[in-house]
C-alpha cells in the first residue's frame, strides 16, 4: 500500500515520481483509488484543461509540443496527457517521444503522460478524467488533452475540456473527415494546420463552411476562430494561445467555466457509477444467479425483462 | 395501447402486420414491452437461428436470400433479420430489395425485416435479441440474422446465433479484413462466395491456414467447414444447408444447444439490466441530484467516487 498522503504532498511539490505512481494509482483501479480521489478533491479545480484532437497525421504531437513551449515561455507549468494508442509518447514521466517532444524531456516544469485503451470497464473515457484530476491538483497550471479524433470516447473526452482545439491539415479532404468524426461540433478553437502546404487556404474556407461562421450569431456568443499554423515551425502558435486565452476570458465572463466543468463532473460521476453498475453485473456472470435466470428464460418459464429486474434487485441488495 | 394477446395470437397464425407490429413494439422499447416480453416467453425456443455475417460486399444478401430459398423448399417458415444500417432491405414486413429479395417479397412463409442503428439506448445489442424472440414465437422454423462484421455489437449479434455463417469473398485480402474485424473465431460454418472469381482457392487456403483447421482437434470437437458457393448462381448453397444442418445436429448431440441459448439469453439479460441501469441514470441527468453532486465537485468539497456512490444509493431506492 502506498502512503497516499505522502504521494499526494510530493505531487503537490511537483515531484514526477509521485505524479506518476498516483496516475497508476486511479488509472488502475487500484483499491486505494477512492482514498486517493478523495484526497485530491479539494486541491483540484486551478488548471486549465485544453482538449487537443484531429485525425492522424494532422500534426497533433508537433502542435502540442509547440504549445507546451509557448505556456512555458509563459512561467506555466504545463501537462501533457496524451490519449491515442498510437501517440509516439511512450508511458511515464518525462519520457515523451524523442523527436517531437525532447526538448521538454528535461523540463521539470513539464509533465507527460501517455493512456492508451485499457482493458478494464469504462476504458479511457473513465481513466482520463482521473488523470486529469490527479495532474490538476498536483499544480499543473495548463493540461493538454491529446487525443486523436477517431473513436467515440475520444472526441468525447476532448469535448470535456475547458477549451477545446480541433486541428486540420490541408489537403486530407479532411473537413468531411472532421465532419464524419463529430469533431466539427466540438471545437472552440480551429487550427488548420501544415498551412505552408497547398490546400490551407481551401481547407479553412470549406471549414468555415461546414461551421456556418459566416451565419449570425447572437451577441454574446462564442464564435470559433479559424487558425492558420506551421506547428514545426513555431509558425501561428502565439495566435493559438491568445485565441486560447480570449476563450477563457469569454468562458469566465459568461459564467461558462463553471457550468463546464461542472458538467464535466456530472459526465464523471455518471461514468463511475455506470461502471461500478456494470461491474456488479459482471460480478454475476459466474453467478449461479445470472445462469439460474439464463437456464429459465431458455425453458420458457421466464421472460429475459423480468429477470433482468430481478438481477437489478440483486444489485440492489449489494449497494 | 394495443391488445397484446390478439397481437401475439395474430402473429402465431403467421399474419405478418401482427409480426412487425410486435416488432415495433419490442424495438421502440414501447410501455407494452414488458407485457410483449411476458406474453411471448413461453412460445420461444424451437427457431434455428442462424447467423450471417461478413463485410460489405461478400454477397450477404444474396447468400441470405439463396439460403431463404432452400430453406422454402424444405417447407420451412422463414424470417430474415438484416441487422445493417446500409442493408438493401427496406423495414417493415414482405418488403426486400427489389432486386434480390423479390421471390421472396410475395411468399407468405417468408417474414423480412431490417433492423437499423436504433437512437434509444443499448442499440442493436438491445433490440435485436426482443425481435429475434418475437420471431420465434411466431412461429418462424428458420431466423436468418444477417449483419455486417464491422462494428462490435453487430459482431455480437452473430456470435449469439445458434450457429454463425462467415462469408468471405475471393481477392479483397479478406481473410485479413476478417480477422481484424473479429468475426475468424465465431464462425461454425465459413463460406468463400463468389466462387467462381479469381483467388477463391487461394482465400480458402488462407482461411484454412488462419483457422488453424490443419491442427489436431479433439474427436468430440466441432470443425467448421469452407465452402465455396456461388449464392447468385445458388450453387453450394445445398452444400451449406447441410453444414448448417450437420452443426445443428452437433449441438444438440453435444448438448451444447442449450448451453448456447442460455448463454445468449444471460447475454441478454444482462444487455436489458444495463441499459435499464443506464436509464436510470440518464433519468437523473436533468436532476438536480446530480446537478447538486457536480456544483460540489466543482468546488472541492466532493470526489467523483463519493458521488457516484450517492448516485448509485438513490438508484438503489427507486428499485
């Protein structure tokens, strides 16, 4: 068992060991999960969570290194956690991929950490919130969400961010892609990036298209600006941050920044206990109970709704 | 609200609206579902359910349609279910693709439904199993469930068939395509259509190689066996029918019918209680229990561990 207290104060220190074993901790389902949670509860809530997603090949990792240099140019200590089982960054502290993210490797003020789809109930959509909550309280100033734009789950943990960045790069026919990938709805920051090739300036019109940000939109509303990058060159990335930034100051303005993340939270919670749910069902299946019904509803003697309440009421026994 | 005995009384006589009206019913997770469910448990259990599944192209719906025939000449009641969002087969009752199911549009002992990617929770997962028994309830001797092996749930569908037809066609690297969509371990009968096309032999083979059927089996073990038919020409179908027929009859020598059927039926079962716990949940998304949960995970004062178990408690007392 591991001193969670402790963990937690070295953490706090900004100590990438400690980090790194609390991430295990919660990532794992590990029996000290709810003990660690509960310890991070009230220092979380100061970080800035910036969701990055786009299809591979868009330049996702060279953006998020260009932007970790940026917030670090700033004074901010900076998360990276990247969620793609295809991301070059390799699992623990400071071990990120060696072309694209070297020159952070060194940085105590940087923190990366790569999740891939897991085995175990809920996946990533149940990890990453933990994650992310474990890198907020340890002092992070800035989290950046990878995640590539293909499955369900990512998108959706993108779209939990406090802001979140789609990226595009021309040429790909890569707006309908988007479309096709739900990542069209979710974006408050649009990056067209590799924008030094053919196509950049076609790719953000049909986006701005598919966007309607040429329709009306109310006063008050956030409209999503489109932004040209060279990422590998640091090109339009100061552009990015102030558009990051303006977002921020427009979600704290309309009092959106709370109602966020407190719709990120409900997400969350609903996601444990849809977990925890589906483990004590699972729980059942080497049941006696579950194979009892099975062995009935196959007799004819029992229809599959009626037993499924009475495996309900089971559950509910168990609470 | 509709009599549901008349309807189930109806649809045994083999009246078709009276099928797809159950069908609607049991589907769009109508108030009657329960009493649907009720009424139809004890007339269940004496279809062969046969699986058809394979990826776009392979000729399911011709197979479908040539094995529709064969099983007409042996007397037999008939239902496909085409399990597809992109299946040529239009819903409701006796109306197929023109062009491939026409024979059958007029024949009074063939029952065509399609079933599209529902919105209502639990999907295909959910509603196909409810439609299957409203079919065998009916009184339909043969149930045809064809899906695409593409994406998981439609994959699961066909594995919970008492025996699972893969179908492969010649030249598209499929037996490749067919690993990685998952559907190589749940065939009992392989089918390599389009027969008379260059590489049928050569997808045999490689079928044959993937499957590992060169190596020893135990005496009592069921081998599945490749054949090689030309649905639209209705050549080989005979020979399928006869494997379908030799793996029937293995089932039931080995007992392992039943054992299939309540292994589905927990499937079931438990695919019913998660999604009414799911529902349960989505009840509560507008509530202010949860609304209330997230403001104080919000500010601290909560972790999403302790509040999911506050969730799950109140799930508990609605039971």
């Amino acid at each position: 068992m591991q001193d969670v207290p402790e963990l937690v104060a070295q953490a706090r220190e900004g100590r990438p060991r400690a980090v790194a074993r609390l991430i295990s901790l919660v990532e794992g389902a590990s029996p000290q999960l709810r003990e660690v949670m509960a310890a991070l509860a009230p220092l979380a809530g100061n970080a800035y969570v910036i969701g990055v997603t786009g299809s591979p090949g868009v330049g996702k990792s060279t953006s998020t290194s260009a932007l970790v240099s940026a917030y670090r140019k700033a004074g901010k200590r900076v998360a990276v956690l990247a969620v793609d089982p295809s991301s070059p960054f390799s699992g623990g502290a400071l071990l990120g991929d060696r072309v694209r993210m070297s020159e952070h490797a060194s940085d105590p003020g940087v923190y990366i950490r790569s999740m891939a789809t897991r085995g175990h109930l809920g996946g990533l959509a149940w990890a990453a919130p933990q994650a992310i909550r474990v890198l907020d309280a340890a002092g992070c100033d800035v989290i950046l969400v990878e995640t590539v734009g293909v499955g369900q789950s990512e998108v959706e943990i993108a779209s939990q961010a406090d802001t979140s960045v789609v990226l595009l790069a021309p040429g790909m026919g890569d707006g309908i892609q988007a479309a096709k990938a739900g990542i069209l709805e979710i974006g408050d920051v649009y990056v067209v990036n590799k924008a030094d090739r053919d196509g950049a300036d076609a790719t953000a019109r049909e986006l701005n298209h598919m966007l309607g940000l040429g329709e009306s939109r109310g006063p008050g509303d956030w409209r999503p600006p489109i932004i040209k990058t060279v990422a590998a060159r640091g090109e339009g990335i100061d552009e990015v941050v102030e558009a990051l930034e303006k977002h921020r100051a427009w979600l704290e303005e309309h009092d959106a920044l709370t109602r966020r993340r407190a719709r990120r939270a409900a997400h969350e919670v609903e996601t444990i206990a849809v977990t925890t749910l589906r483990e004590r069902i699972g729980d059942l299946h080497g049941d006696r109970r579950l194979g009892a019904l099975a062995e009935r509803i196959v007799a004819g003697e029992l229809d599959p709704y009626t037993a499924a309440d009475e495996l309900v009421a089971g559950l509910t026994d168990g609470a």
